[in-house]
C-alpha cells in the first residue's frame, strides 16, 4: 500500500470507525465535531484557502499540536467537513411527490445551497473519501427512482447526471461575470468591427432572425431538458412491446 493509499485509508476509518476521541493527552473540553464545526465557520467567513489546523487551533484557542490528538490532519478534517455538510438538509426522498418532483426538489436546493455557500463546491470536489452522510444521501437518491422501471445501471445514471448537472451549473454561476450595458455596447461594436459573421452563417442567421442570449433561468431550462429526458427513458420502460 502506498502513501495515497494510507492517507486514503486514514480518512476512511475516521469517517466510519468514530474515531473521534483521543487516545492519549489532555481534552480540554475538545472534540472532533467542535474542530469540524470550527472548520466550517473559516471557511464560511474567510474561505476555503484560509483553512488550515493552525487556523483552527487559533479559532478554538487552543495549541495546534493539541488538534491532532483529534484528526490525524487537514485531509481528515476537510473529509469529516465534507461529509457534515449538508447533513441536516431533506434527503432525496423527504421531498413530495413523485420522481420528477423529489429530484427537481433536491437539484434546486442543492444548487441555491452551492451558491450561498460556494466554498461547499469547492470541498465536494476536492474530498474523495464517502462518509456516513454521503452514502446516507446517495441510497436515499436511488430510492427515489424505485419502481420507474429503470435498472440499477440507469438509476445511478440519472442520479450522477442530475448531480453532475447542478454542481457544474453552480460552479458557472460563480465563475461568471455579468458584464455591464454598457461593456456589452463596447464588445458588440468591437464585434461588429473584427468579425466577418458570413464565416458563421448558422450563428449570423439567429443574429439577423433577433435571437439575444437567453435571458431566462438557465439552471430551470436545462434541469427541465435533463428530467424530460429521464422521463423518456421512464417511458420507454413502461410502452408495451409488440
């Protein structure tokens, strides 16, 4: 086993094993969740960047040294601040209604959770390690789809699909720029001037046909053409053979 290895096991048994209590040394009224949840409120206030043991300990009033009585160090704790995330919010399957309902329901909150809290993002992306809490969320995900006809293989499909979705089009969201009326007014003259648009005839068409950039919701568009989708596929399923 390698060095990617251990740390990869490391974090697995403290996410599993409860290995929250310290072996040896002085309390000091300390526990993992105090540390994780001091974590989170770093990278709530400062950012995801601003994270570090030496951070925490300074946050808790405490020595560093005394933090790694408790977490072994910052991959454990960005994975036990991984998994505690989003622990309280509805499960797949909380939500009413049918599939379509319960998934719409649950892409939506996932993604105005990404965009208040997008240091989240961040930390989803980086931690590979599944905790209580994920696999919790991810068994209530897939039960969400139980009797659609759908098999085990589509099921998770649609589930990693949705899910791929709504992270991507909130990480978008925060690396946009909204520019100004008046930065449009500048780059369309500038546009005018350095393109010869007959060279892209299908984009030139829908220019002269006054086709501006969608101005609606983007996320509910493409939510609502993946799910059309999904329910195709549910359809199928159910259409008698001849």
């Amino acid at each position: 086993m390698n060095a990617k290895d251990d740390a990869q096991r490391r974090v697995l048994e403290l996410l599993w094993k409860d290995a929250r209590r310290p072996a040896r040394g002085p309390r000091r009224g300390l526990t993992a969740e105090r540390i994780v949840a001091a974590g989170i409120r770093i990278a709530e206030t400062e950012g995801l960047a601003a994270l570090s043991m030496r951070r925490v300990a300074v946050e808790l009033g405490v020595g560093t040294a005394s933090l790694y009585t408790y977490l072994p160090g910052k991959a454990e704790l960005e994975a036990l601040m991984a998994d505690s995330v989003g622990g309280d919010d509805p499960l797949p399957d909380d939500w009413p209604g049918d599939w379509r309902a319960k998934l719409e329901a649950w892409a939506r909150n996932d993604h105005e959770g990404y965009k208040k809290h997008p240091w989240v993002l961040q930390l989803v992306a980086t931690v590979a390690a599944p905790g209580p809490n994920l696999l919790r969320w991810m068994d209530s995900a897939l039960r969400v789809l139980e009797g659609t006809g759908l098999t085990q293989a589509e099921k998770m499909a649609v589930v990693e699909s949705v899910d791929a979705y709504v992270r991507g089009q909130a990480r978008l969201g925060l690396d946009a720029h909204e520019p100004s009326a008046d930065e449009m007014r500048e780059r369309d003259a500038a546009l005018r001037e350095l393109v010869d648009f007959e060279r892209y005839p299908a984009l030139l068409a829908a220019v002269r046909a006054g086709v501006a950039p969608y101005t609606g919701d983007k996320f509910e568009f493409g939510l609502r053409l993946l799910l059309d989708g999904v329910e195709a596929l549910i359809a199928s399923k159910r259409a008698p053979t001849s």
